[in-house]
C-alpha cells in the first residue's frame, strides 16, 4: 500500500520538475490600458515584469498596448485591440540556434528581430489569419484587420 506522505513527495517533485520543464519564452516589459494573457484557461492581468509561456494569447483592450521582450531580444509590440498567440519558441543561448511562431489573429504588431533571426532567419514566423511572413529583416509592423475568431 501507498503511504500518504510518499504520493505527496512524488507529486511535489512531479510538479517542481513540470514549472522547471515550462521555462519562460520572454517577459513583458510594459502595459498600458487593459491586457491580458490568456494562459490555458486562465485570463491574467498583463504587468511589467510577467513570464511569457508558449501557447500563451496576449490580449489587448481599445485602450491597451503591450511590449515583451523575448528571450533572444526579439521586441514585440502590440497596438489597441490586437491578439497574438506565441505558439514557438525555442532558443539555446550558447548557440543562438532555435525557433519561433507567432500568430497575429488581429491589430497591430511592429517586431524588432533578436538573435534568432539573425543566426536563423527561415526558424522565425510570423502568421496572420492570410498569411505567413517570413522574417529577413530586423524591423517590421503587420496590421490585420481581422474579426475576433475567438
């Protein structure tokens, strides 16, 4: 038979492996009027300062504009009324090797590159409900004026 205090050490290890497994993609830098990250089923007030995961959408309101900054130095800033999903992002600091998926369901993002782009620039995308853009560059700005599909 199981004891009690064993199944509650392995969970506590299961789950201290699992957050260290879930390591961040980038932080947000600054926020302004009403965002949020939309984490699983979660819905988080956006603030300087917070993780931003993989599979994490970032929503902003009519009056909301965000800025993150990702692990490689990639800049995303997003306008009023946007919403943007990190579905990739993997990034070996040593090598600079990795790669990155970004999904522009709506509003505005202007985008300074990081290090992925510049020592892997096919790794980096960024999608829209009508496209895919391939980064080549180091700066750029999309608009979708899409409706909201979720």
């Amino acid at each position: 038979m199981i004891k009690p205090q064993w199944l509650l050490a392995t969970l506590f290890v299961w789950s201290a492996n699992h957050l260290l497994a879930a390591e961040s993609a980038g932080t947000v830098k600054r926020v302004s009027g009403q965002v949020q990250v939309e984490r699983g089923s979660e819905r988080l007030k956006a603030g300087p300062g917070m993780a931003i995961f993989v599979a994490d959408k970032v929503r902003t309101g009519s009056d909301g504009a965000v800025g993150i900054t990702l692990k490689d130095e990639t800049l995303l800033s997003a306008g009023a009324n946007s919403l943007l999903s990190l579905d990739k992002f993997s990034f070996d600091q040593t090598t600079h090797q990795g790669a990155m998926r970004t999904t522009v369901k709506r509003g505005r993002l202007a985008v300074v590159t990081g290090k992925l782009a510049k020592t892997s620039p096919e790794t980096v995308e960024f999608h829209t409900p009508n496209s895919i853009l391939g980064v080549r560059g180091t700066e750029f700005a999309l608009e979708v004026n899409a409706h909201e599909t979720e």
